[in-house]
C-alpha cells in the first residue's frame, strides 16, 4: 500500500514511517497538511494517515481538500483527545478515526480493512 503520514509531531512521522516501511508499504511522512496536499496531487495514495490537531491547516481541513480532489483517497484521522472535530470529520468522510496513544496492531487492522475494500472496490 502507497501510504502518507501526516503529522506535526516528529516522534510519531518517525515511528509510523519505520513501523509501516518495514511492513512492506511505501510510506511518506510530511508535518503538515499543506505538504500532504503537495504530495497528494502527485502521488496516488492509498492511505492518508492524519494527524486532526495542527498548526496552520488542521486535519479536518485537509480532509475535505483531499475528499474534494481524490474522493478514492482513504483517510484515517489521528487524534489524541476526541472531540467534535474529529466526530466532524468522521461525518465528512474519514475512513476512521485512530484515538492516541494507539497500539500498532489498532493501525494495522485499519491497513488490512481498507486493503479488504480496496480489493472489492468498496473505499471512498
């Protein structure tokens, strides 16, 4: 799977991006939502992991120009206390939403499901 990760804390790109590369997918980590976008205009991602709380553009703003443009674009919102913005996000087209701390295996299920759609022809 072609993933991108999308997060202002370093700590988490770093582990994401070595956890899931070592899985066997092609991973990108940027640390804000105008990068992702960058990348997501010339790359078919299959899974956008984001972070819902960051400076400048936060996830849900990076979901609805990500879902505007690449509507096929599964996007998985990170947050580290629940709220209704990610509650939002989930109404406006989030895959899922990942409560932090998480547990790698939670990411992976995550991975596997959309896998599952995508094989089917079922994500959106």
């Amino acid at each position: 799977m072609r993933i991108l990760i999308v997060d202002d804390e370093i700590i988490i790109r770093a582990l994401l991006l070595d956890v899931l590369k070592s899985d066997g997918h092609e991973v990108d980590a940027v640390g804000n939502g105008y990068d992702a976008l960058k990348l997501a205009k010339k790359n078919d991602y299959d899974i956008i992991f984001s972070d819902v709380h960051m400076p400048e553009m936060n996830g849900y703003e990076l979901l609805t120009q990500i879902k505007s443009h690449h509507p096929q674009m599964a996007v998985v919102m990170m947050d580290s206390y629940p709220e209704e913005l990610s509650e939002r996000c989930m109404r406006d087209g989030a895959f899922h939403c990942v409560h932090k701390p998480f547990d790698i295996s939670e990411l992976r299920k995550v991975i596997k499901s959309i896998e599952d759609k995508k094989h089917s022809g079922d994500v959106s």
